[in-house]
C-alpha cells in the first residue's frame, strides 16, 4: 500500500512534466497523421452568390474601450459578403449604448438588441439566438477580432463533404496587446498550451475539451438542438462544447483560421479571469461524470478527457498542500539553523523547478514548429517565467472556485451575471505576426 501510494504522489508530482510530454506527442501525431483527414490548408474561397449567412453575434457589457473599433474592423476589413453583426448590450451602463446607437446608423449590417438587467454572456446569447438571420452564428468578443480571411475559411469546414454534422469550429487564438510582460507571457500559453492540447485532443481523440468562447463558429441548429447556452455555468464555451458532442455533433479545432484577442494586462485582471475559467471547468468536470460512466465503451475518448481534468484538479490540491508544506519546511531549517538540510531543500526545488521550465520552453518550441510561426520564437524569453506563474495560478483558481463550481451544478447558485474587464484600446490587427 506505501509503495502504491509513493508511486500515486511521484506521479502527481510529475504531473505538469507528463501532460506536457503527452501533449507534444499529440501535437505531433495531429501534424503527421490527423492532418492528411481533414480539410486543414486546401482552403476555397467561397463564390459570393455561393456564401451562406452568417450572423457575427457579440454579447457585450460596458465595452466602451473596443467595442467601436471591433465593429468598424468587422464591417471594413472582412473577405465576405453574406453576414450581419448582431450586438447583445446586456446591461451595460456605460456609455456603450450610446456608441451602438451612433454606429446603427452608420452601418447597415449592424443590429442591436439591448437586455436591459445584466444576466450573463449566456443569457445575452440565448436571446441573440431568436433574433440572428444567419444559419450559423460566430461568437465575437468585444474585444476580439477574426483575421481577414477568417469567415469563408470557417465555411470550409461546414460545406465541405461530411461537414453537415460540424456543429462549431473554433479557431487558433492569438494575442493582439503584447506590451507589457504579463501580455507577452500569455502569448506563450496561447502558442504552447492551448493550441497544442486543442491539436492533441482533436488528432487523437477526436473530441475537444472546450471551445473558444471568443471566438467560435456554430451551426445555429447544433445549439438549438442542445437547448442553448447554459445559462448556470461560469463558461457557457465549455458546457456547449460538452452537450454538442454528448448529442452526436462533431466539434473541430481550425489552427489555420486566426483570431486576435486582448489578453488580462494585470495580474488582478488576470486572476478574475482565471477564476472563471477554472469553475467552469470544474463544473463541466462534475457535470459529465455521470453522462460518461452512463455509457463508458462509447464514451472511451471523453473518458480520457476527463480524466485529464481530473488530474489536473487533484494535482492543484495536492501542489498547494505541498508547497505550504514546503515552506514551513524551509522556515524550520532556517528557524534552528539547519544550513545542510537547507541546501538539499533548496537544491531539490531548483532542480524541480528548472526541469518544468526546461519542459515548458521544449513544449513551446514544438507548438511554434507545429504553428508554423518562428517569428514568435523570440517569446523563449518569456516561457520560464510563464511557467513559474501559470501553474501557481492554475492550482489557485481551482482550488478557490471548486466548491461555488460544485454548487453550481447541484442548483444552489443562481444565473450568472459578468462584469466586464478594464480594457485599453484595441491596436490594429497585423495578420502576419
């Protein structure tokens, strides 16, 4: 029994070192094998008379900052004909309002629906859902912007053969404000976390963990189908990536379709942010344990998803324990003078520490291969400092929202509402870098 149990805590120990070997396998298998299946680079672009509508839905509250200019970048700069653009104001109580009503006029394509309490990003969309024209309907932050190109590439994936059970396609994400360190830092997470798990997960077992809620395109139907977003969950991306594919529809990740996006500037901005993340993770985790082991031969892919996030959440648990652990540890040799046992500690935690950075900078270096984007090797710079705070974050958030996550799945939290991010003005989008 110790021994299972010294094998049980080395593995967690591990943990980040395993997933990120595991995920570069997967990346790599994606490349080479999974590539050649489906419609990746062999792009058309559609006939005008050809193209189907679209309805670029943007759920919104208080986005004074960057809504104008994600609205002229979408009505402007966008290769397609065919679509609208629908703003859900939820709430807002800025001057937003203000700014929708002035750009209406300007642009016909632009529509407005304004809900006047705040109830959520959810809520906003559901409502949106009775409204949009399209037949399929792309989820738009307000601070976040498809490339050029983006909308008659996401139709590829839907018009092409066996693409009539496609029900979303998110795209590759990429960070638009890169200034300050802590922008540059999450351009490394985006680079070597996301995209490659999103093409491990999709290359080997053909199922994807969550959407991107800032940027995805759905089949209108497929969401009708699942009864909407839900409206009780912190990330409505996650929960309908899960009923999608629970339903029998296909999800698929688009590394060649790019999106640009403001990242958290703070690290308060950054933690909120994060906290959300992780609760609604964690309550898609509760959520399907049971649709799983309903069914555990059909659903053998799924299992390995969830497992994953189970690990990740016990690996939290058990990081913080030991961490605290640790200190007291330390404190104690340092408290009775204990300069030898000091050492080996300290020693101990730097080998630790630059082995999960070692592995951080190799997984990033393999993603930017895998992304074709050697003009982001430059953020190397930034991967050990990346890993120093990602992971502390990442244990934190989970730790802290698992049981208001819990309470959400069993009904004793109400609806969501969001408070929107400080926002500083959009920058330009520059599709080449």
């Amino acid at each position: 029994m110790k021994q299972i149990l010294a094998v049980f805590v080395q593995i967690l120990t591990l943990y980040p070192i395993i997933g990120a070997i595991a995920w570069t396998i997967g990346g790599i298998f994606y490349r080479t094998v999974y590539v050649g299946k489906i419609l990746d680079r062999d792009f058309k672009k559609i006939r005008v008379e050809k193209e189907p509508m679209i309805t670029i839905m943007i759920p919104c509250h208080n986005e004074e900052m960057v809504i104008e200019d994600t609205i002229d970048y979408l009505m402007n700069d966008l290769e397609y004909h065919n679509y609208e653009v629908l703003v859900c104001d939820d709430g807002s109580t800025d001057t937003t309002p203000e700014i929708l009503s002035r750009l209406s006029a300007k642009y016909q394509k632009l529509r407005v629906l304004r809900v006047n309490k705040n109830k959520g990003k959810a809520h906003a969309f559901n409502i949106g859902l009775s409204f949009c024209r399209g037949d399929y309907i792309l989820s738009n932050d307000a601070d976040t912007v498809c490339a050029p190109d983006g909308l008659w590439k996401y139709m590829n994936y839907f018009l092409r053969p066996g693409g009539q059970n496609v029900a979303a396609v998110t795209a590759n994400m990429d960070v638009q404000n890169r200034s300050l360190l802590l922008e540059k830092s999450q351009t490394v997470e985006f680079s070597s976390i996301v995209g490659i798990i999103k093409r491990s997960q999709m290359g080997v077992l053909g199922n994807m963990y969550a959407y991107s809620g800032a940027n995805t395109m759905y089949r209108k139907n497929a969401v009708l189908d699942c009864g909407g977003f839900r409206q009780d969950r912190a990330t409505e991306d996650i929960s309908i990536a899960w009923d999608q594919q629970f339903s029998g529809w296909k999800a698929v990740f688009a590394p060649d379709i790019m999106f640009y996006m403001n990242v958290p500037s703070t690290l308060g901005m950054l933690y909120s942010q994060r906290k959300r993340w992780a609760k609604g993770g964690t309550e898609a985790w509760v959520t399907n344990f049971s649709r799983i082991f309903k069914h555990p031969i059909k659903n053998i892919a799924k299992i390995v998803l969830l497992l994953d996030q189970t690990g990740s959440i016990i690996w939290s648990f058990y990081y913080l324990i030991f961490t605290g652990w640790l200190a007291l540890k330390l404190f104690y040799f340092v408290f009775t003078n204990d300069t030898e046992q000091l050492i080996h500690t300290l020693d101990m935690v730097f080998v630790f520490s630059a082995f999960i950075s070692m592995v951080g900078i190799w997984q990033l270096v393999a993603s930017l291969v895998l992304d074709n984007h050697g003009a982001k090797l430059k953020y190397l710079l930034f991967a050990p400092m990346y890993m120093a705070w990602y992971w502390q974050m990442n244990a934190i958030t989970i730790a802290v929202t698992f049981i208001p996550a819990l309470k959400s799945v069993l009904g004793l939290a109400g609806q969501g509402t969001w408070v929107s991010p400080t926002r500083t003005k959009m920058k330009k989008v520059d599709c080449k870098n």
